[in-house]
C-alpha cells in the first residue's frame, strides 16, 4: 500500500546536475583496506566544488580494472 521494500511509494528524489571542475592528479596512493583489499586513491591540486574543497578521489581497485 503506502511503502514498498526500499522507499515510500510517495517518496520522489530528484537529483541535480553533477557539478566538474578540472584539477590536476598529484599522485597516486596504494592502501590496503582491513579486509586486505588494495584500493588506489588519488591525490589532486585543491580544487573547491560547491563549498568544499576536493583533495583526494576514489579510483577502481585493481579487482574492478580486470572484471571491466
């Protein structure tokens, strides 16, 4: 009736669109996670979007690079 199993049927979730900005890769850091997962991440210049400054982005593990 009033919910199904993840969100209320009424529930409506609008996204706006994603804001860019260039930036330059500084580096590239390997950590290994607690569970022994090696995940990159990278190191950018600085960059300010929408209020908060940006300096380090997720990457693909090595594990999601191969299955792609």
């Amino acid at each position: 009736a009033g919910s199904g199993t993840r969100a209320p049927r009424w529930a409506i979730a609008y996204k706006l669109p994603a804001v860019e900005k260039i930036t330059r890769l500084l580096s590239v850091e390997w950590n290994v996670g607690r569970t022994g997962i090696i995940a990159p991440r990278a190191v950018l210049e600085p960059v300010e979007i929408d209020g908060s400054t940006v300096g380090y982005a997720t990457l693909h593990n090595p594990a999601d690079i191969t299955r792609r």
